[in-house]
C-alpha cells in the first residue's frame, strides 16, 4: 500500500466528514452513558462506532483497542482518546478522552458531597440497585460482540479459554496473562500465521456494512505518522504540563500538604494500572486508607461501589478518594467543606489521567506504522482473544456479587437475577439500546425501592 502525499491528504478529508463538533457531541454523549466498566464501555463504542455510525473499521478498532489493552491506565478512555486522535488530530483525542472523563468527574464529585454532608440517600441506593443487572448483562453482551468477531479459529479460542482458566481459577495476574497471549500470537505467526490474520481490506468481519470512515485500507492521515521530533515534543509538554501543576502545588501547600501528596500518589498510581482499576485497587486501599489516612475502609468500600455504577472508568474511584480526602482534610482547619473536596478530587483525576492522554499521542503513530505487519499484528491478535476471556470472567464476578451480595453463604437475590436475565433478553432478542436498557433498569430500581 502506498501513502503517497495524495492519499494521505484523501484520508484527513474523509477523516473529516465527521466534523469535529459532531464528534465532541457524540464523545459528550459517551461521557453520561458508559456504564459497565471497560467492557461495557469498549461494547457501547464498538456498537455505535464500528457497527452503527461506521466511522471506524472493524480491524483497526481491535489493533487500537489491543494497544490500549497492553498500557498502564483506563483501556475505553485511551480507546476514545486513540479514535478521537485518529480523526481530529491532537485536539480530537483530548476532547474525546476528557469528555470520557469530565461527566464522570462532576457526577462523582455531586454524589461524594451528598454522601459525605447526607449519608447514603435510599433514592440513590434504589437506582443503583437497579442498574447493577443492567451492568451484568452489558459486560456479557460485551464478551459475545467481540468474541464472535474475534475468535476465528479453533486456536484464538483455545486462547481465550486459557485466558479464563488463569484469571478465573488461577487469579494469574492481567499483566502475565496478556504478555503470555502476546507470546502465544507472537510464536503462532512464526509456527501458523495462518491462525492469526485478521483479515485484509476485503476479508473484514465487518464486510457486511457500509465502507468505514477510517477503513482496513484507509492509509495512516498525515498526522498520525510517526516523527522524532514530534515524539520529543509531546514528552516535554506533558513533563511540564505534570511538574508544573505538582510545583505549584507545592509551592502553596508545602510537600506534604494533602493536595501535594494526592497528586504524588496518584501520578504513581497511574502508573501502575496495568490490568485495569482492579489491579491498582489494593494499591490505592493501602496508601488512601492505611498510609496517609485520607477515607476510612468502610468510605473507600462505599467509593467503589458508587464508581462503579456510574459513567465513565472504575478508576474514577480515585475521584471519590480525592473528595472525602479534602473534605475529611478540611475539617481539621474549618475550610469550605465542599470546595476542598471537589479541588481535590480534581487533582487526583488530572494525575491519574495525564500520562493517558501522554501514552496514546506518543505511542499511536507507531501503532499506525504497524498494521498489515504480521509480525506486529499476531501478538495483538492473540490478545484480543485472550480480552474476550477475561471480560466472560468480569461478567461473571459481576454477577455473583449482584446475585450473592453477602456471598454464597447469603441469600440469594431473585430479583437481581431476574433483571440481569431480562437485560440480556433486551439485547440479544430485541437490540435495545444501552442508554435506554439504563434507564429503564435504573427507574425499575428506583420503583422496587418505593415499593418494597
């Protein structure tokens, strides 16, 4: 394939048919309704942007996801960051990966005022409730939308029910289980190449819809294309853009004020969210409750669940972390309660998410300048496979603790079991959409609170 200047320039137009105000609408939208944790999250972007809109193909939305996959932070904000960039440039990408963030953030920063000045309000519980069953059976019908689109052959799903024998029996670590995947992709196109082609421009799984925006043969726009001094340029604006916001806030609170120290440890924390928000939990339980003292075990149990039935990453539990930190820091002095909780919620929501925005800028050209190259490909391939198990286990976990909250020596909750049934019935049997498969699911709950 050739990039000649001409096609190049061909590709940027078509970029363009999707304005960028039309995609900063769609990313605002995908900010409110991206429920479900990544895979839900990966399934509402695959359905409207691959299957539905068709700005993207089927093979490059798994080669960019795969990438995402393989990097320390939030996989579905990258994505959505790597999409935006793709088809608006710099400015794309971070309107898309700060919308995926900004409801989610102002969302969290309301519900952890209400629950720090009011407790836990039963309305709020009761939509929750109700929305957990719905989360269930995206993440299920997650698996399914992939999985039938990425398990090819007898190999790719032998993979993935590796994938979910490690994670699902073993608890191997996401991290090991994706480098193995890796591994095995990487070995397969040396041993059976023919197990791990995803398809050319012709050969796409998506062959039966209309041709894509960005398409399997769309040549990499221009800006897309890797460039030294590009790359160096990136680096020293994020260098700044980090040492700038930790300096002045070292400058106004000292080193080891509250707001210095949050934005220290969630730069860490960022870096250390290989395998998702799961991964880093226990890191961030340790140092938020046990080491610096910010939220008490019974507050970061509460966060976690409020982060993760509302939009946007699970990881924006460091949101919540963040508020009742300020806050609970604020009553020592008398400061405004709320301010001091939501600046810093602010802050731990920049340092989490920064060195995102940093991976996919600097790391997308050169995942551009590796598509049709096997040798690049297979490893990815076998990772995707290896994803479509661990997301089966993700439903799974999700499920047993929305239909066993108290565990397996608990009763089990019928209701909870019957919603999450009637969820898939939706989407499977009659393709209801997600964000009304949430609304609906979120006033039944709200309504069985009222009535029982």
């Amino acid at each position: 394939m050739s990039d000649s200047p001409s096609s190049i320039g061909d590709a940027a137009q078509s970029a363009q048919s999707v304005t960028l105000k039309q995609a900063m609408w769609y990313w605002l939208k995908l900010g409110f309704i991206s429920f479900g944790g990544p895979a839900g999250q990966i399934a509402i972007m695959h359905h409207d942007l691959v299957d539905k809109k068709r700005w993207i193909s089927e093979q490059r939305f798994l080669h960019a996801l795969n990438y995402c996959m393989l990097l320390p932070g939030p996989e579905a904000q990258q994505l959505a960051t790597y999409i935006g960039w793709l088809m608006h440039r710099t400015w794309g990408g971070v309107i898309a990966g700060g919308l995926f963030v900004l409801p989610s953030l102002f969302i969290l920063i309301g519900l952890s005022w209400i629950y720090m000045a009011y407790g836990n309000l039963p309305q709020i519980a009761g939509v929750l409730y109700g929305i957990k069953p719905a989360v269930v059976a995206i993440v299920v019908f997650a698996a399914y939308r992939i999985g039938s689109r990425a398990l090819k052959n007898a190999v790719l799903w032998g993979i993935s029910a590796l994938a979910f024998i490690a994670i699902a029996v073993f608890n191997i670590p996401f991290p090991y289980i994706v480098l193995g995947a890796g591994l095995i992709g990487y070995l397969g196109s040396r041993i059976a190449p023919s197990k791990f082609v995803t398809g050319g421009p012709h050969q796409s799984s998506s062959k039966h819809l209309a041709p894509a925006i960005i398409d399997d043969d769309t040549p990499t726009p221009l800006h897309a294309r890797f460039s030294p001094r590009h790359m160096v340029r990136l680096i020293t604006i994020g260098l700044i853009l980090w040492a700038g916001v930790l300096g002045a806030l070292i400058g106004f609170y000292g080193w080891q004020g509250t707001l210095t120290q949050i934005g220290w440890f969630f730069t860490k924390a960022a870096l250390l969210t290989f395998g998702g928000a799961y991964a880093v939990l226990p890191y961030v339980y340790q140092g938020a409750v046990q080491t610096h003292g910010w939220l008490s075990p019974v507050q970061m149990i509460d966060g976690l669940a409020l982060g993760e039935t509302t939009p946007g990453p699970l990881i924006m539990v460091v949101a919540f972390v963040g508020f009742v930190g300020g806050w609970n820091h604020a009553l020592a002095s008398g400061d405004h309660l709320f301010l001091a909780g939501a600046v810093a919620a602010s802050v731990a929501t920049f340092f989490t998410f920064l060195p995102s925005f940093l991976f996919i800028f600097i790391g997308g050209p050169l995942v551009e300048a590796t598509q049709g190259e096997l040798k690049f490909t297979a490893p990815l391939t076998g990772i995707t496979a290896a994803i479509v198990g661990v997301i089966l286990n993700l439903a799974m976990f999700f499920a047993y603790h929305v239909v066993w909250p108290q565990g397996w020596h608990g009763s089990a909750d019928w209701y909870s079991a019957l919603c999450a049934v009637v969820a898939l019935i939706a989407l499977f049997r009659f393709k209801l959409g997600i964000i009304k498969l949430i609304g609906i699911f979120a006033l039944a709950g709200l309504l069985h609170h009222l009535i029982f």
